[in-house]
C-alpha cells in the first residue's frame, strides 16, 4: 500500500469518526467546522514544537573538529613521507 | 555477544566506495585514515572519480603505489556524471559482500567504521545507517539556518514518512551488497533526495535496519558540489515518497 494511501486511510477515519460524533449529536452541529481546523492547528503547533526542540537540543561536537584536525596532521605527516603529493590547497 | 569484535567475520568482505569530484587532497587524507582504523578486516577501496579537473586521480595513483593496487581501486568516468550513478558504477566493480558507501570530503570519519561492522555483525542487519541525532551523535560546522532546515525537513520526514530511521539524509551507510544492488535499482532521485529514498524504500522492503551514532564536521578542504533550490528538491522528493513508497 502506498504511503500516502495509509494516510489519506488514517484521515478518512478520523472524519468518520467526526461525523459519527455530529450524527449522534454528541458534539452540537454548529461545531462541525472545530475539528478539521484543532487537527491543522495541533498539527502545526506540532510540527513547530518539534522542530524547536530538536534545536534546542541540536548534538555539535565541537572536540571532533579538534580531533579532525590532528588526524589530518598526522595523515599528512605519514602521506608525505610515502612521496604522496599532499601539498596543495 | 561480548566477543565479537570489529573485525571482520569468517570470510567477509567490505567494499568501500567513494566517490570523488576534486578532492585530491581530502581522498589521500580519508585513504590513510581507513587503513588506520580497519586493520584486520579484509577491505577493498573502490574510488569512483569523475575526471576532477584538480587531479584527484594522480594522488590516487599515488597512493596505489604506496597501500596496492588490489586495496585501492581507481574506477574512473571521464566527466562528472552525478553521484547516483557514481555509486552504481563504483557497485559494479566491488568484490566484497559489504558495501560500505562515504562521502570523500571527512565529514564522514573513517574512526566510524569499525562500528559500522560491528553492529552489523551483532545484528545481522541487512543495512546499518549512520545517525548524528542520537546521542553520541552530532554536527560540527553548521550555522543556525543549517540547522534550522535540517530539523525542518526531519520533522516533516518523520510526521509523513515514517521512516523508522533517525537520519535520512545522512549518506555513510554499511549494505549488504544485495541488498543495495536491489535498492540501487529501484531508487531513480537525485542529488541527497536519493539517499532518503533508498532508506525510504529498504524500511519499505522490509530489511533489517540498524543505526549507529556519527559525528558530522563539515568539510574542512575543498568546496561543495551540492547547491541550488535545496529546499524545493527536498519537497518535491518529500511528495514523491508519498506517492511511490
Ligand atoms: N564521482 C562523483 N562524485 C561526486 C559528484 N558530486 C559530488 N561527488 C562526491 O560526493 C561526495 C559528497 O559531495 P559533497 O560535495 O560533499 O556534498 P555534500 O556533502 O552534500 O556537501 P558539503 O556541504 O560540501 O559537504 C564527495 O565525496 C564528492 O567529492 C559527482 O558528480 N561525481
Ligand atoms: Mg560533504
């Protein structure tokens, strides 16, 4: 099954559900418009949410660079000594 | 399974494909470091060089001279071709039952490798991706927007694709070779869309996936060869996921 068909599945159901809930008056009718527009919103607020979290807490490693270096130092120094043209740039 | 150790099982073989576009110095550099952290593992280097006009393959040749010409092997094509083809046509030349694929430019570190095997051999996975958003992970190098987009386009991967992988983007990956011999053939994007696809299309397929932290620094040497509308080929690739996967 495609992807987008699983989702478009998941969305129908939830409609369903919606609808069931307004057919059954559980929810009054003058509210039908509330949940498409709470999903956008949730699923924004969501999208948003993550995103700043996954900032705040972005892994770096500064100390890898450091190390990276002295790896090239040595390779350089080993290369060189090999007759490898390791000069340029 | 305390004692299994880095080295290579009974009888495997790894086969590391690089791809190059004027990275002469940066492949002598990641040449050294892969013999310097996978010692006792039967591997092959497999360098995929589009005729870089900076002479990326005399330091190859160089560096035959010094580690062999069985351990390092110059598969050249005469003019820069893409870097979806230059992994099928660097497949086609590897001899190992693993195929290990990475990026020339040191961001992705050779230290990594031996861990790469490992878990494959705790695991049995069929593909073990690298991951720099799990802890032991990480970036060095990137400005706030980098980051920025890069979490953006996580968040979205993750809420519509779910892909069942940390990092989709991310390109040092360990395969089993028959395994990317068949991902390679179904996977037709482009530029870093195709390496979404291909762990977007093995999680689909149903193989064992496995991650292992890395650690990202950007490229210190030479200048990148990606660029453009980033952004817009991210969506659009994004949408044909949706639809094809
Ligand atoms: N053979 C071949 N190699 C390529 C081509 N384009 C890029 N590469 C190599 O593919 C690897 C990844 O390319 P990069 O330019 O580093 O792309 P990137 O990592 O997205 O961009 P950076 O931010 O510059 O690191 C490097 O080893 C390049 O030398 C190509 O057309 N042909
Ligand atoms: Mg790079």
């Amino acid at each position: 099954m495609k992807h987008i068909v699983k989702i478009i599945t998941l969305l129908v159901a939830i409609s369903a559900v919606w609808i069931g809930l307004l057919e059954m008056s559980v929810v009054p009718r003058s509210q039908t418009w509330l949940l498409p527009i709470y999903f956008i919103v949730s699923l924004g607020c969501y999208g948003l949410l993550m995103v700043g979290i996954g900032l705040m807490h972005f892994p770096t490693c500064p100390q890898e660079a450091v190390l990276l270096q002295q790896d090239i130092v040595e390779a350089k120094d080993f290369l060189k000594q090999r007759g490898v043209d390791v000069n340029s740039e | 399974m305390e004692d299994v150790r880095p080295e290579g099982g009974a009888g495997d073989k790894y086969s590391l494909i690089v791809p190059t576009y004027n990275e002469r110095l940066n492949i002598a550099l990641i040449v050294y470091l892969v013999f310097k952290h996978l010692r006792d593992v039967d591997f092959e280097i497999i360098i995929v060089d589009d005729g870089s006009p900076d002479g990326t393959q005399d330091i190859v040749k160089q560096l035959q001279q010094v580690y062999g010409d069985d351990r390092i092997l110059l598969r050249a094509r005469p003019r820069k071709l893409g870097l979806g083809t230059a992994y099928r046509h660097g497949l086609k030349h590897a001899s190992g039952n693993f195929v290990v694929i990475m990026d020339a430019d040191l961001s992705h570190h050779p230290k990594y490798l031996p861990s790469f095997i490992k878990k494959q051999q705790e695991t049995g996975a069929s593909i073990v991706t690298g991951t720099r958003y799990v802890k032991g992970g990480g970036v060095h190098g990137w400005n706030l927007m980098r980051k920025l987009t890069s979490r953006g386009a996580n968040v979205l991967a993750q809420t519509f694709l779910w892909p069942g992988v940390s990092d989709l983007t991310g390109s040092f990956r360990l395969y089993r070779k028959s395994v990317l011999e068949d991902l390679i053939n179904s996977c037709v994007s482009k530029g870093y869309v195709f390496q979404m696809e291909m762990i977007v299309r093995a999680s689909r397929k149903g193989y064992h996936i496995e991650e292992v932290p890395i650690t990202f620094v950007d490229r210190v040497f030479g200048s990148s060869k990606l660029g453009g509308s980033e952004i817009v080929e991210y969506l659009k690739g994004l949408a044909y996921l949706l639809v094809t996967t």
